[in-house]
C-alpha cells in the first residue's frame, strides 16, 4: 500500500477501538526524503492552490499567520515570530517546500515550526489530536501547490 | 458566589488622593514585567487604581477576610490582622515550602488549607470567586515587595522540576513554554506581543477573561493553545511550573492585581 | 455582592468643573456567551446609570451589551453647592444600586 504506515500493535481492544485508532494512523502519510526536499506527493494527492491559501490564512487550521507575514492584504495582525511567505515559490521548489511544511525539524530540531504532517509526539497531546497529523495530506498538498506560486 | 442579586452594600468610597501603583519596570537586569509589553492604555487601566478592575476583587477579598465562617465563627482576620497588615510581603515568596505535606505549595493551596483546618470550612473551590478573591487580597498587600521565591534550598528539587516542564514540548503543536517565553519573547504572536512569563502580577484581571484569574488558569490556556490537555487545577505539575517562574522572577516588584490584555 | 469605587473629591471651590470617576462590579453578561451544555448565559447588564447632585440629574449614560464587564465611568460636572451626590446603577431587570459621596463646596 503505497503511502500508508501500517498500525502494528493495534490487535487487542474491541474492533471499534482498533477501527477508530486504524482511522487516525491512516491519517499520517508515509513520505521519503531524498537530498533536501521530499519529491512525490504525499498519497499522490494533487494539490489546488486555491485551497492551499484558504488554509495558510485560516488561523485555526493552517496557523500560519500566527507567526508568519505574507501577501495576503486582506489579512491584519500577522505574526513576526517567522519569516514573510512573500517570494517562498521563487526560493523553493514543490519538494523542497513539502519537507519543510511536513518535517521542519529535519533541517533545524530546535525549530518552533510544527511538523505539520505526523501523528504528534509532543506531551499530553489533547484527545481529540490525538495520533492525527496538523494537516492532512490533502491539506499538505494543497499549502504545496499555493506556496510554489509566490514568486 | 453566583447570586446576581444586585444590592446596595459596604463599598469603599475613595475620596481624595488615588493610591499610587509602583512602577513595574525592569529589575535592572533587562528583565521586563508583561506590563512593559501592554499598551499604554492598559498600562494606564492597571496604574489607577480607581480604574483597575482588579481592585474590586481586592475589595471583595477584604470583605471575605474579616467576615467569620465555619461552626467556629472564625475569619481569617482573627489570625492574620484586621486589614491582612500581616500579610505584606506574603505572596512574594510563595509557592513556598510546605513541611507537612513536604513538597511546595502555592497561594490557593495555602488558602484552601487554612480554610480547612482553621476556619473548618469546605475549602473554596480552585479558581473559585472567593478563592481568587483572597489571593488578590493577599498578593496586593505583597505589591511592590521584591519577589523572593525560591531562596529556600527545600524548593530546589520543585524548581528543577518546574524547569523541566518549561522545556518540555507540548501537545499537537509540540511547542516549549521556553521556545516562545524565553526565546520569542517581544515578538508577536498574531496581534499579541510575547511577554517573558514573569508572573508578578497575578491574580491578574485579564481584559479577554472579563474578570480576574491565576496563573493556573493562565497556563492551562497556554497548553490549550499548543492542542495539549492541561494540567487539572490544583496539579503539583502547574505549582512546579509557578515555582519555577517565580524563582526566575526572583527580585522582581509585585503588581498584583496587574491588568493584561 | 457587588462592589463599587468611587472618586469624588472631598472639596471643591464653587464654580469648580470637577471630575468624577466611578468603577462598578458587575458582570455585564451579554446573553450571547455559550455554555458547555449548550444555551447561552442569561443576559444581565445595566440599563442606565444616573448621577442625582444638587436636586438635578447631573450626569446620564444609557449601557448597552457591548459595554465590557465592570463599567467604567467618568465625567465631569460643576461643583455648586456642599452636600451629597447620588450615584444610581439600574439593570436590566429593574434593580436598582445606589451609593452616595458628598463633596464640600467653598
């Protein structure tokens, strides 16, 4: 199954348990870094640029704008804890963008970046994140194909 | 405390001079109260204390203080002084080391304590009115003291403790208290401006909240925010975390009640 | 049980423009805010808030939902003669808070 981390481990419990847990691991695409950037879409999803700009600006799904600035003049209040999205197409391409929306951590482990696409290893996560990725693959691809057009 | 009956009762009428806040500023080792990173306005709401919301909570925690409970008819008044004059300096040492229970406790557990074994009451729930209302009654008579937490050696386990939840990468977001406090600190969040966490100012009057709230339910915000689920109320992990602050805020004036955005 | 503050100064000389400043507890629920249970919180908020000096209302503000809890108010009036002055907070449901100041007038 290309792209699908198998649930080990997920035999005990009742069917339902194992059936919702399978759902959320189903979630997390798996992907492989080749050089500087991670080339094949996640689940060979296609991503729509529109899409990719409602998320960024929707600061309850993509939080972007909580640290990020960019061109988008309809928005006020973006953060300046990140660097401006402003030019990102230009700087990077698809792969090189993907690597760094889904495993930020692989080019700097201290980054306050999330990694948006991974059943979350942080403390406590809240039960209803838990084991789901920030943003699907869709949602991935969709962020992808926005940002590779701001040039 | 949920009555809403809207009746005339006691209030202070101030007349004449307003009392003067102290300035909350650096301690001169460029470290800066949440007060520093406020508008001037707000800074302006917590100054006067005829303007700051948080003062009413006082009020009503001068109220509670005299007023006796429990079969024994007790107040806190009885033990600690009429207007809490004992009480200065107070809150600026705490969370402090509890021998009895061996292991820190705050301002709210003290409080709860007492209630139980002195006033012998049912403690007030955490961030109860009337529990928040003692401790901003306590903690402003602690305002402009120097905050001296953590001196005691018996705290240093707690406080290492504390610091490691500090660091400690939280919820979906994965994010440290020291990645945007200690390292982000006056850089924007959105629209709000990351302060340092220097907690001299709780109980705080929060303009979001509408009302008065602790520490507690400040970070449980913070850990809500990062898709984490937060520590309960009263949890040893949120006094560690309080204790740390503190210790690192360690000489730094109180303002409670502070008034934040 | 509601608290109010009030900053009236203690003298005066006649013809004096003075400021008055008051800060009333009260929660000003707009009615809008949900609960966990689903419903919404009951509206309460004050109507009208009245300053009564020298046999005159002197002062008058109309509050509405959008007036943030604890209501802040300050205004000025000239100072005319000693005696009380009477500060009136009426809600929603008709209840009615009073506090009193007296201001000496030279």
């Amino acid at each position: 199954m290309r792209g699908i981390r198998r649930c080990t481990g997920l035999i005990a419990a009742g069917l339902m348990a194992a059936s919702v847990a399978a759902d959320a691991c189903a979630q997390v695409a798996t992907y492989e870094i080749v050089g500087d950037g991670i080339p094949i879409p996640l689940q060979g999803a296609e991503g729509r640029a529109d899409r990719g700009r409602a998320i960024i600006v929707d600061r309850q799904k993509g939080l972007c704008l909580l640290c990020h600035s960019g061109p988008f003049p309809e928005q006020r209040f973006m953060g300046d804890l990140a660097p401006s999205l402003e030019g990102t197409g230009s700087r990077w391409n698809a792969a090189q963008l993907r690597l760094r929306v889904v495993a930020p951590e692989r080019l700097d482990p201290d980054t306050i970046m999330p990694a948006y696409h991974r059943a979350g290893s942080g403390a406590r996560v809240a039960p209803a994140h838990r084991g789901r990725p920030i943003l699907s693959a869709q949602d991935i691809e969709d962020v992808v194909a926005f940002l590779t057009t701001l040039r | 405390m949920t009555s809403r009956r809207f009746s005339t009762a006691l209030i202070a009428a101030l007349i004449a001079a307003m009392t003067s806040a102290p300035a909350s500023s650096e301690a001169g080792d460029g470290r800066r109260s949440g007060y520093l990173f406020m508008s001037p306005q707000t800074r302006a709401m917590q100054d006067d204390d005829m303007a700051n919301p948080g003062m009413l909570t006082v009020l009503e925690g001068a109220e509670l203080w005299s007023r006796p409970t429990g079969p024994a008819g007790r107040s806190c008044a009885d033990c600690h002084g009429a207007d809490g004059s004992g009480m200065r300096g107070v809150a600026a040492r705490y969370p402090a080391f509890d021998v009895a229970e061996g292991k820190p406790v705050d301002l709210a557990g003290r409080i709860r304590k007492c209630s139980a074994e002195h006033l012998l009451i049912e403690p007030p729930a955490f961030e109860s009115r009337p529990l928040l209302a003692l401790m901003t009654f306590v903690a402003h008579k602690a305002r402009g003291t120097r905050v001296t937490t953590g001196e005691d050696p018996r705290l240093s386990r707690g406080i290492e403790t504390g610091r490691g939840l500090w660091r400690t990468r939280f919820g979906q977001l994965e994010l440290s208290c020291a990645q945007c406090h200690d390292d982000n600190a006056g850089r924007r969040l959105g629209s709000a401006p990351i302060p340092e966490a220097h907690p001299t100012g709780y109980p705080i009057h929060r303009l979001e909240w509408q009302t008065v709230g602790s520490l507690q339910r400040r970070i449980r915000g913070c850990l809500t925010g990062v898709r984490a689920e937060p520590f309960p109320y009263g949890a040893d992990e949120l006094i560690a975390l309080e204790l740390f602050l503190m210790d690192r805020a360690r000489g730094m004036p109180m303002e409670t009640p502070g008034v934040r955005p | 049980m509601s608290r109010a503050l009030i900053h009236v100064p203690p003298r005066a000389r006649a013809g004096e423009i003075i400021e008055i400043r008051t800060l009333v507890q009260h929660p000003m629920e707009t009615g809008f805010r949900p609960l966990p249970e689903g419903g919404f919180v009951p509206r309460l908020i004050l109507r009208r808030f009245e300053c009564i000096y020298d046999g005159a209302v002197v002062f008058a503000a109309e509050l509405h939902p959008a007036v943030a809890a604890n209501p802040y108010i300050a205004f000025r009036l000239r100072a005319t003669r000693s005696g009380g002055i009477l500060f009136r907070w009426i809600d929603d449901q008709g209840a009615v808070r009073e506090e009193r100041a007296g201001i000496e007038v030279i």
